[in-house]
C-alpha cells in the first residue's frame, strides 16, 4: 500500500479492496497449495477476494468450503443445458436501466457491478452492468421510484452496494428516505462477510441518518466466513438495522450436509443474525458445478431442523423467472 495512495484519503476499507488477490497462482502460494491446481483464465469474472477472507481459509487444504466459493475451475467452461447467463429473469424484470421489479410492492436498484469478491456462483456474474449503471442511472431510478406509489420497499443490490463511496451511498439513502410511499429500505449485502473492515464508523454514521427502516440482508454460506471481525461488523449493522438476516446458497462441497447448516445457523446467531433463506443454486452458466439436487437439498434442511429451533432454520427456495414469489422446496 503507498503512502501516496493513504494521504490521498482513501478510506482503508478501499484499500483493502483494492488489494485483493487477483492472481490464482498467488492466492493459491499464500494458502501452501500446488499452483497445479490453477486451470483457466477467467477474463470476464476473475479470481477477486480480499486478504481478510483468505486468512479465514485452512492452509493446505485444496477443499477449503471459502477457497472452493472464489477459486476459478475449469468446470466453470462447461455448458450445461439449462445455466444460461440470465438465470432468473433479471433482463426481462427490468423496469428501466438499474431498476428491477420482480413482486408487488418492492423494487431493486442495481446500485453498481463492483463486488469486494467475485463468487464463482454468483446469479450476475454474466449481467450487462455497462448498460445499466451511468451517471445518470440514479437520476432516472429515483424519478421512477417517487412516480410509482406501489412500492413499499426498495432493495439495494448490485454488485453490492456497500463496494459504493459513503458519498454515494449517502446520496442514494437520503434520496431513497425522502420519498413518501417508500416504507423502508432493505441493504443486500456479502462484504460485511468478506470484508468487515468495510463497516467502519463513517458508514455506520450514514445508516444512522436513516430515518426509515432498514432491513439488513447478509450472504455467508458457511460457519468459517464467521471471524471476530465479521461479528464487530455485525454489531455495527445491528445497532442501525431494524433486522439483520442472512441469506445463503446451498453449495455442493461447501455447505451441502446438515452438519454445515446447523453450524452456519448457530454462529449466525451467535453473531446477532437470523436465518432467513437458503437458495438452492439459480443455474447460472459457469456454475453446474455447485448444484446440489432437490432431494438432497431437501434433506439438508431437514437433516438441520431436526437439531435447531425452527427459528434458526433458513427457507429452503429457488428463484424461477417469472413468479410471483420464491418458491419453497420444503412441504
Ligand atoms: S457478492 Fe453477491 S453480487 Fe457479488 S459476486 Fe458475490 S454473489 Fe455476486
């Protein structure tokens, strides 16, 4: 890190995001494992994680659950009918540029494409951010926002909106907490997960000017993401959030066996969130790989509610373009 680059200003959670790992062969040096394991290069959605979150990771061990959710592989070129590069609907869904509307009485913004990691899973990986975010994105959002009386709730997705300058962030809140019929406002977010240093004492300040609700939605797929530091960013988040709750995939390898739920489950609350929903994979091309079937999914959960209090058991649901509401996979 230079000290041109500190005297600059920049905040250190932008440092630390800016010096992610970005280079396999160096991720993989860092963690004592074989650079054989490097297969392809991925140019449109490379290796990104912070520093912070490999230190989460076991050295020497190639099946790490964290490695295994950032390391690009060569299943990653196979195609497999039915993983498209739109796998629920968002094209379809958008209202205008930077705006989605999928169920009746909230709207999400597409608040930016930048991410503090790039999961190899991730729904978006392939999604046109070019044609959607502009300088005058926002502008058009909140014109349409105020317009449309219907909506209750506003989600900020991306991307993850907290990869956004406080400025912008704060811009976007203010904005967002003056419109009328807008009931509260709901932040999706993974890097309080993979970066906590993110949750900083300036961000906290901009939550607190909030004068609406907010509903804070965290994406951790495994009990190891949970380190001493995601738990101080909890509290940061909870202290302003009318509700902190996680959301997660269910990935083959990584968390697919009830054991995994049940700790994710129980260092979540630990930390101060509830469960709220596992998605089963939405069948992004790239991702085949991850996908666990629907009978196992279902014994997953099942496996886990029988050794949790049914308040720390997640949603088991797929997104499917189209429908009205996500659908569950539990009877
Ligand atoms: S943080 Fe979310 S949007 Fe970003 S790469 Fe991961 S899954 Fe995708």
């Amino acid at each position: 890190m230079s000290l041109a680059h500190e005297s600059a200003g920049v905040p250190p959670w932008q440092q630390a995001m800016a010096a992610a790992y970005r280079r396999p062969e160096e991720l993989l040096a860092e963690l004592g494992l074989d650079p054989g394991n490097i297969h392809t290069a991925m140019p449109d959605f490379p290796l990104r994680v912070p520093h912070s979150y490999v230190r989460r990771m076991r050295c020497g061990d190639p099946q790490d659950p964290l490695l295994l959710q950032v390391l690009p592989q060569a299943d990653e070129h196979h195609r497999v009918a039915g993983f498209t590069d739109d796998p629920v609907g968002d094209l379809a869904s958008a209202r205008r540029p930077g705006l989605l509307r999928k169920y009746t009485g909230r709207a999400l913004i597409i608040t930016t494409g930048a991410c503090a990691v790039h999961c190899r899973y991730c729904f978006r990986r392939a999604f046109p951010y070019h044609e959607n975010l502009s300088d005058s994105t926002f502008t058009g959002v909140l014109d349409e926002l105020r317009r449309d009386t219907s909506i209750r709730e506003v989600i900020l997705s991306g991307g993850d909106p907290l990869s956004l300058s406080d400025r912008r962030l704060e811009a976007l809140l203010q904005a967002l907490d003056t419109i009328p019929h807008v009931r509260r406002i709901r932040l999706h977010t993974r890097t309080p997960v993979v970066l906590p240093e993110r949750v900083d004492a300036p961000l906290l300040r901009v939550l607190a000017q909030l004068r609406k609700p907010l509903v804070t939605v965290l994406h951790c797929n495994h009990a190891n993401e949970i380190d001493a530091a995601v738990a101080d960013a909890v509290a940061g988040l909870r202290a302003r959030s009318a509700a902190v709750l996680n959301q997660s995939v269910l990935l083959r390898g990584i968390n697919d066996s009830p054991d995994a739920l049940v700790d994710l489950s129980e260092a979540l609350f630990a930390a101060g969130v509830l469960p709220y929903y596992l998605h089963q994979l939405d069948p992004v091309a790239g991702a085949a790989h991850f996908a666990v079937d629907d009978d196992r999914a279902r014994a997953c959960v099942t496996g886990a509610a029988a050794r949790l209090p049914g308040y720390l058991v997640p949603r088991l649901v797929r997104e499917v373009a189209g429908a009205d509401a996500k659908l569950p996979l539990q009877t």
